[in-house]
C-alpha cells in the first residue's frame, strides 16, 4: 500500500510540474485575436527561408476487386527555414488546403505563398516559433504516371468535394486508398529521409511514435476534415493539431480518441480556429464542445487547448492565416 502511495504522489507531483508548463504556453502565446491582421505581420524580413517542390509516388494501399492497377504522381510544396541545416533537426507541421484548391495553396506564389512565407518569414525571424519545416501537400490531384491522365482523388470526408474536372480525369471510382495513408506511408516518409527532422531518417513505426512531439498536422475547411482524420488514424505520430473553419462531431473520431491505441497519448496542444460570419462555425463548435466534454481529462482550455474565433470572419484566407499564425506560436513548445 505505501509503494502505491508513494507512486500516486510521484505522478501527482509530476502532473502539478506539467500543468504549469501548459498554462504558461498558452498565457504567453500572444495570439492574433482579430482580423485584419495588422501589416506588420507581412512584412519582409533580411532571413528569408526558401521553398522547394518536391515530386513523389502515391501509392495504392486499398484496391477492390477489377480495380485497375496504378500509382498517381504528385507534388507537394515544402518551407525551409532561413539557415536551414542539414546538421540541425527541425519540427515538421503538414498544412492541408480545402476543397477545391491543391498543393500549390499555401507556399506556392501562384496563390497564397507570398504572404505565408512573410509571415513564416517574420516567425522565425524574430524567435517567435521554434525552427520547423512545413510542408504543403494536396488530397486532390495526381498523375497517373507514363500517361496524360488527370486524376482528382476524392477527400476522405466528402466525396462530392472534388475540384472540376478535365478530359483526362481517371473515371471513378479508382482511387480508394484513405488520404491519411498516403499521409502516414508515402508523405511523413519522404520528408523526413529528405530533409533534417528530429527522425534522422528513421521512418520506422518505433520512430515516428518516439518524435510525435515534434509532429503538428493542420488544416483549413475540408483540410480541417483531412486533419481530423488524420488524428483518428495516426495520433500516434502527431502531438500537435490545428482546425480552421471545420470539425466534424463523429462518434468513431472519440472512439479512436478513447481506443487501446489512443487513449493515453498525450495532446501537447490542440488550436481551433473560426470566423463569427463563417458557415462552418456551428459544426465546429459542436465539435469543440464535444471534445471539452468527451476529452476533458487530456483536453483542459487554458492549458493545452485554444479556441480562436475572429469577429466578422468569414470562410477565407484572412482567417487562415492568422490562424497558422496563432498555432505555430504554441507548437513544438514543450
């Protein structure tokens, strides 16, 4: 009986340790809490970082019977830090688009990379997040290698959610492989052989659980949806989370959430993000106040939980951004 005593002391003693340490992330996260964001926050800095496009292999994980037999070819996007290092270790966030947009959203200038990279710019610049690497990938559009065929995969949530299509597009059904695979088998392995991450270049199983806390996934709209399902699959490989304009209040998400798996893996912190005007905003708050119930001894506001809603926001970029912003304040700080 004393040695369970004393064991329930330690614990005690080293969750009142822990606690603290959460409330003083979140009470010194400076977070932006309305919008516009001020001019400030994109404004050119000396140290830039640099953006790469990387190619790579999606492959086929899930097959019916008479399904045809094929991989797509697909690019994502990926942010370096200004002095990024081969010899350093980095944090990795994996930032989702929504429907109808695709890898090239978030860090490629042919859309929102210049602002993004200014602000990720400015980050690193003035100490305000940890060194970390983000990477840009897309659920929809693929290639099917050594032909002209276009194909848009459908997002795991909503199938209906797919951009327009063109005369080459695959017909569908044929590609059935859950998005969160791909994530977990073909992305997370090649960034982290590719570039210097806490793995180096250990992708095995074993490894992407012993570095989950230097891991985030987030994601806007039905990237917000792809974040959740992500979770549902691999919290195992990721601590940190971020939901802008989106949740889905599913049971079999608390299910995985309260799973063998699951259950006692710690999040290290966990950011939602909404606009008052945004027509996802409802679903998402059911969806928080879901969590707050359900999850209430791993999930405390204050500690290792934000909720973030920007007045007169609307289901856009000007929410987004500033919605990164406020995550990579708090990721990779414990």
């Amino acid at each position: 009986m004393k040695k369970l005593l004393a064991v329930a002391l330690l614990a005690a003693m080293m969750l009142s340790l822990c606690v603290p340490a959460l409330a003083d992330v979140y009470k010194d996260a400076g977070f932006i809490k309305k919008i516009p964001m001020k001019p400030k926050y994109t404004e050119e800095v000396e140290n830039k970082g640099t953006v790469e496009m990387v190619t790579y292999t999606a492959h086929q994980y899930v097959k019916e019977d008479g399904d045809e037999e094929f991989e797509l070819e697909k690019d994502l996007y990926v942010y370096l830090p200004y002095g990024y290092s081969p010899d350093k270790e980095y944090n990795v966030l994996y930032l989702f688009h929504g429907a109808g947009e695709d890898e090239r959203y978030w860090l490629s200038e042919e859309r929102m990379g210049k602002p993004t990279c200014a602000v990720l710019d400015r980050m690193m610049d003035k100490g305000e997040m940890e060194p970390t690497i983000v990477v840009a990938p897309t659920s929809n559009r693929g290639r099917v290698p050594g032909t002209e065929a276009v194909h848009h995969q459908y997002s795991d949530n909503n199938p209906a959610n797919q951009p327009g299509g063109s005369e080459n597009d695959v017909p569908q059904p044929a590609w059935r492989t859950p998005y969160w695979m791909e994530v977990r088998y073909d992305i997370i392995p090649l960034i982290e052989t590719k570039y210097a991450t806490f793995t180096h270049g250990d992708v095995s199983d074993e490894s992407l659980k012993a570095t989950r806390a230097h891991r985030g996934v987030a994601g806007f709209s039905m990237g917000s949806a792809n974040t959740e399902t992500v979770m549902q699959h691999c919290l195992d490989v990721f601590a940190y989370i971020g939901n802008y304009s989106m949740g889905n209040n599913r049971q079999e998400f608390f299910d995985a959430m309260a799973s063998e798996e699951f259950k006692d893996l710690p999040i290290l912190f966990w950011y939602h993000g909404e606009g008052s005007e945004d027509f996802a905003l409802q679903g998402h708050l059911d969806f928080c106040a879901a969590i707050l119930e359900k999850m209430s001894d791993r999930v405390v506001d204050g500690e290792n939980y934000a909720y973030v809603e920007f007045k007169g926001g609307t289901h856009a970029y000007n929410c987004w951004l500033p919605h990164m912003y406020n995550c990579l304040r708090v990721f990779f700080k414990q």
